[in-house]
C-alpha cells in the first residue's frame, strides 16, 4: 500500500504541479509579448494590439487555475504516505507541509489573482484619463507601463513558487534526519 501511495503522490506532483509551475512561469511573458498596450491602434505596427499574446495568457491562466485544484491531490497523497511511513511527526515532513502550504498560498493569493487582474486590462484604455493631475516632471502612467509591471511583479512571484517546490523536491528525496534516507 506504501509502494501505491507513494507512486500516486510523485506521479500527482509530477502531472499536477509541473503544468501549473510552467504555465505560470510562461504567463507573464506572453502578457509582454502584447506590447503591454490594450487599446485598439497601439499594437507594434500601428494597428491594433497582438490578441495572441492575450489569447495565450488567458490559456495559461486557466491551465494554472484548473492545475491548482488538482494540485490539492499532491499534499493529501502525501500525508496519507507519511502516515502509512509513520513519518508525519519528522522535521523533514513538517518543513515541506509549510513550505507547501506557502506556495499554496502564494499560488492562490497572489499568482491566480494577479493573473485574472492582468487579463482584465486586455481591451482597457491605453493611457489614464485625459487630462489627469501628472506630478511635474513625470510622465503619465499608462496601462502597458502598469501592465509590465504587474507581469514583472508576477514573474517574481511564480519565481518563488517554483523555489518553494523546489525545496519541497529536495526534502523529499534528501529526507534529513529520516531513518529512510540513504
């Protein structure tokens, strides 16, 4: 039974969490390959914005949101594993439940999130309201200026995403202080 749970939980991580690492890793840069520019007539040429680069983003998005529920699979495989190996109370177990737990969270809170608050701006305006306050000296902000910042922002964050699975591979398979590691 250890053997089938075991088999069931990598193959989870494996088949869960690896499309939701790339997917989110590949969405901010598909959001600047639109140019960051929404409104019509301010694509590269002129003319009106790249729809791929939106139409890819939206199909990352969803690869992320539907890959995330699927992902609740891998830490409950898991802790039936560890109970079955009567290794839920070793440091090593414990620290990649919190560290699985953090990525959870920054992968619901704050990717998901940013990525739907992203693809919101596909087809908003390209600059603020005409005629708004500009403090001197400064130029106006624009929705690509503010939509190359949100990808850059979400880049970092699915950068800690993927460290934090990372980690969790490594306790894995290391298992410090585990009477089972080699």
């Amino acid at each position: 039974m250890t053997t089938f749970l075991l088999s069931l939980h990598v193959l989870a991580a494996i088949l869960a969490i690896g499309p939701v690492a790339v997917a989110a890793s590949l969405f901010p840069r598909a959001v600047k390959e639109t140019g960051g520019d929404t409104a019509a007539g301010h694509g590269p040429d002129g003319g009106p914005p790249p729809l791929g680069g939106w139409i890819t983003a939206a199909f990352l998005h969803r690869i992320c949101r539907v890959y995330a529920v699927v992902g609740v699979s891998v830490p409950v495989l898991g802790i039936a594993t560890g109970a079955q190996l009567g290794v839920l109370t070793d440091p090593w177990l414990v620290v990649s439940l919190v560290l699985t737990t953090a990525a959870a969270v920054v992968l619901g809170a704050l990717i998901l999130p940013g990525q739907e608050r992203l693809l919101a701006t596909a087809g908003a305006p390209a600059t603020d309201t005409p005629g708004a306050a500009v403090a001197p000296g400064a130029a106006p902000a624009t929705t690509a200026t503010r939509t190359r910042a949100a990808a850059a922002r979400l880049a970092m964050l699915t950068g800690v995403f993927n460290l934090l699975w990372a980690v969790v591979v490594v306790l894995m398979i290391a298992r410090p202080g585990s009477t089972t590691s080699a």
